[in-house]
C-alpha cells in the first residue's frame, strides 16, 4: 500500500541506519500517544521533549548535513528527507515545522563559501542544534527587494546589524539565524548569521499561538565581523531563491502525512458508525467522497515522490525541478486542503472534537498553502514555464526512480538563478501515449484543446498583466504536469490501472473547473470562449471500476492504523 501506515512501515530505502531513525521515530510519537501530543497542541506546549529525542539519537544531524561535513551516515539525501517530513507531519504540523525551517536555515549556510561557519553548523548539528532562517519582514513579508535590516560597516572593519525579522520559527533558540539584509552604504544583498544568545539580540515575542515558536526579533547594533558572512551582493540574492526552492518542497510532503493520518481516523470513525440503520461507509456518497480524497491522497504523494527524482538529478544543464517543485508546493498542499474537506464533509462534528487528531489536522493542513511563498507566487513561477514546456521539448535520458543513497551535491551549487525561460523539459506527450485508459484518454483530449488555445487564443497584453487570468489559466496548466509525473510514476510503483483511471476521474473534473472559471472571467474573448467551453469534459463512468477500487483499496484501509493513546 502506497500509504504510510506507521504500524506496517516498510520504505524501499537499503540505508539501515535511516530505517533505524524511521523505527525509533515512530516508537517515540506511538509512545507520546496521541493524548499527550494533543495536550500540548491544546496547551501550546513547546515540543522539548522531541528536541531532546533527535538530540539524543543525532537525526537531524544525519539527515541534514552533507557527507563531507558528517559521520559516516551523514548526507543530504532528499529521498531521505522526504520521507521524514511525512512521519513528522503525521503526528503533529510543530514537530515537522521545526525540522523545516532548519532546512531553510542551514540552505544559506551550505551554500556559503565561508568554510568556518560550515563546520560551526556542522559541530550545532552533532550538538542537537535547531536552525533559523531570517527572510520575512512584518511590514513585507517574503519581498526581498523591500528588506529593511541592514548591515553597517564600521571603521575597524567590521558591521552593525540593525533591524528585525517577523514570522521567523525557530528564532527563540537558534544559534545560527540565517539572517537576510542590505548593505547600508551600497544597498547590495547580504546574507549573514546571528546568534540568539547574544546580548543585542532581541527575540521579542512569539507572533502565532501554537506549540511553535515564531518569532519576532531584532538586531540593535548587533556586530558581525567578516566570519558570520555567509555571502553578499547577486550570490545573496541566489542564495535566497535556492533555499527556498529546496525547502518549499517539504510542504507537499506535510499536507500527505497529515492527511494520511486523517484518513486513517475519518475511515475508522465512519465504518463504524451507524446511521438510520446503516453504516456510513454504505452510504453512496460518502463511497464518493472517500474514494476522491484517497486518489487524491495517493495523487498527491506519487507526484511528490516523483518531483524528489527530479530534483536527485538536477544538475546545470537539467533544471526541470524548478518546475516540479512549485507545483509539489502549490498543488499538493491545496489538494491537501481538498483532502481535508472530503472527510470533514464525511465525519461532521466529530472533527471539532478535541481528542482527535482531525481536530488538529483541520486546522493546520490551511497553513501549509500560505507558507514559503503562497500559492499565487508559486502559480506566477510556474506559468514562465508553458512556452518551453507545450512548443519547445528536449530529449533527456529517462529518469529513474533515486532512491539510492547519495549526497544531493548540486542543491548547494546551483549558481545563479536566472534563465527560466531557457529551462526545457522532456515532451509530456510520450508518458501520457503510453497509457490508454478511459479517463486518461478523455484529459488528453482536455490538454490538445489547451494547447490549441495557446496557439489560436493565447492571452493578450491586458490578459498577460491580469493576475486573477494567469492564477487560474495556470491551474491548468498546473494539472498537465501533475498528470504527467502522476502516470511517470504509477508506471515505477506498478499501481493499477484502475486506481490510475480514477485518479483522473477527478483530474478530468478539475480541468473542467478551471476551464469553467476560465469562460467566464470578465476579460475572456469569445474564441477564448468557444475553446474553453470545448475542454469542460465529463469523467468515463464505470461502476465496476469505481467498486474495484472502493472495495479493494479504500474500504481496505479501515481499521489498518490506530494510533495509540
């Protein structure tokens, strides 16, 4: 089964030390139980006793630092973190935000070329060390062209820092604040690091309430020599964006453990239950409504693990996950939203009860769309990719499945960040020719009208400058890729056919929505019209192939996973 059960664990991994990490993982939450890890979500209780857990078993150590600055099991292995993003988010959002906005800290420290604070990171890792990464701004956000804190030199050589940071997790206790700024003098980009312990640093409050620590704080006068530089001026402004091309990915990865739990609780609660004289899992529409957010959840995670391949083999001349990436941060956490809603519609209010785990997880599956650029950036980021992707294909070698261990080298040295529109990818038409199956067949009749309207009806000048179009025309084209790398890699994990044709089922149906919302936007021309009208399709129906699958898969899943108390 594709779904993590953590009773049942069995990743395709040959590392033996990572299936250790996984086994005393699960053991550590199993052991919590799930009374006590909502507790403290009820209580906002700071999650220490999870910070002495990896401490004391090195794990954040082994999974985040690259092989040159660990032990022996030490590497940056992304098959690796993807996965224990899956297992954090399955039993609490904080246990896993902790460990992401390390991953967004330590982006800026393993790219630097200042050797000395590689190996200091390195030293707070095997320490049980968390990290920090210092972007947002109260008054801007995520802009980085806007940021106020600034870097002042100093007649001896050295700088004072001043300004504060907002929406910074981790910053109330980390020793090396990746922190993010302008030169006072030049106005150019500096990237430098801070230390929570020191004396003209200000952790001011905590700006959410929740077991995590967010933080505002601030830089008076805090100095900073040569040494806590980590880079300056165009390599400061990459380093920005890589990182965060790294570390959105994780939100995907958090949206699938929280609704796997979820599913798991949802499922149980309704076959269980009895309602006018009848379960409610023998009710037609809640059979719907639970078969969609399965393939949606399935949906969610071969695409995701297939994004993980991509981004394995990245290298300066095959930078394809710089689209993949975006739409594992845009697309799956909003299916996650989906998800989430399927079950909720299904189990009522037994989802606002305060002992479950649905409780939490309504509340925090909202959060994982708006973090690390919203939604909108990241459709903006992916419609710079429709001309290459649709008219200008290039041939690569076929991917595999990268699961094997290695150190993800290129993710550190990825250089400038320029040229997307020069990134070309391989032709989506032979994975989708490959297959011939009902619902498949219908979306590429649903993906050739598309690409008619691109060359017959594209957006004009005043289309191209309207943020509500592109959000929505990028929707669809959004759904191409997903459905793309979805059969790439229902074809790796042999999943069967019948579960692929109802997975698009529901790709069919959302092609249609957005298509809908296309037609009618206020700017829509009429043959824009004519040529979204022709893509609104109607799924294959097929009873048996909807039983199969209800029967055989999602119907299966009850009583699979019960967490302990």
């Amino acid at each position: 089964m594709i779904l993590l059960n953590p009773k049942k664990y069995n990743i395709e991994h040959s590392d033996k030390h990572f299936q250790e990490i996984i086994r005393k993982t699960i053991d550590f939450f199993e052991s919590k139980g799930l009374k006590k890890i909502k507790d403290d979500d009820q209580q906002r209780s700071w999650y220490s006793d999870f910070l002495d857990f990896v401490k004391k078993e090195g794990i954040f150590a082994t999974l985040l630092t690259p092989s040159e600055y660990g032990d022996q099991e030490a590497r940056w292995d992304t098959w690796r973190i993807a996965h224990y993003n899956e297992i954090l988010a399955f039993y609490g959002l904080a246990y896993w935000y902790t460990w992401q906005v390390s991953i967004l800290g330590l982006g800026p420290i393993w790219m630097t070329k200042n050797e000395r604070l590689k190996q200091r990171a390195a030293k707070y890792l095997r320490e049980g060390d968390v990290f920090a990464f210092g972007l947002s701004e109260r008054d801007h956000g995520a802009d980085i062209y806007s940021t106020e804190m600034s870097l002042t030199p100093q007649v001896d050589g050295t700088y004072q820092a001043n300004g504060s940071k907002y929406y910074i997790g981790n910053g109330n206790i980390a020793k090396m604040v990746s922190t993010f700024g302008k030169m006072a003098d030049s106005g150019d980009y500096v990237f430098f690091v801070a230390n929570y312990l020191h004396d003209n640093y200000d952790c001011v409050k905590n700006v959410v309430s929740s077991q995590n620590y967010v933080a505002e704080y601030a830089l008076n006068d805090y100095p900073i020599t040569e040494e806590d530089i980590l880079s300056k001026g165009q390599d400061a402004w990459d380093t920005v964006l890589n990182t965060v091309n790294i570390g959105k990915y994780n939100l995907g990865w958090a949206s699938i453990g929280i609704c796997t739990h979820s599913f798991y609780e949802a499922i149980n609660h309704a076959a269980h239950r009895k309602l006018y004289n009848m379960y409610v899992t023998d009710f037609p529409h809640v059979k719907q409504m639970f078969t969609d957010a399965y393939t949606r959840l399935v949906a969610m995670k071969l695409f995701a693990m297939r994004a993980a391949d991509y981004m394995r083999v990245a290298s300066p001349d095959d930078r394809r996950y710089l689209l993949y990436n975006p739409v594992v941060k845009m697309k799956v956490t909003t299916q996650g939203e989906e998800v989430i809603n399927l079950l909720w519609d299904v189990i009522a209010a037994k989802g606002f009860e305060k002992n479950t785990y649905f409780e939490m997880a309504a509340r925090d599956i909202r959060a994982l769309p708006k973090l690390e650029g919203t939604v909108h950036v990241n459709v903006a980021l992916i419609v710079k990719f429709i001309a290459n992707y649709f008219f200008k294909p290039a041939k690569f070698p076929e991917v595999e499945k990268q699961s094997e261990p290695k150190n993800d080298d290129f993710l550190f040295n990825q250089g400038p960040t320029r040229g997307l529109g020069k990134i070309r990818f391989h032709d989506y038409r032979i994975v989708y020719n490959r297959v011939d199956l009902p619902n498949v067949n219908i979306f590429k009749k649903q993906i050739r009208i598309f690409k008619l309207f691109l060359l017959l009806a594209k957006p004009n000048k005043k289309q191209r400058k309207d943020i509500d179009f592109l959000l929505t025309l990028g929707e669809i084209f959004t759904l191409v890729v997903y459905g793309q790398l979805l059969l790439e890699n229902a074809k790796i994990y042999n999943i069967e056919d019948d579960i692929v044709d109802q997975i698009f089922d529901f790709m069919v149906r959302d092609f249609s929505k957005f298509a809908l919302q296309m037609y009618s936007k206020p700017s829509t021309t009429r043959r824009q019209m004519r040529l979204f009208s022709m893509m609104i399709k109607k799924p294959a129906v097929n009873k048996d192939r909807f039983n199969q699958v209800w029967e055989n898969y999602v119907y299966m899943v009850k009583d699979q996973y019960i967490m302990s108390e």
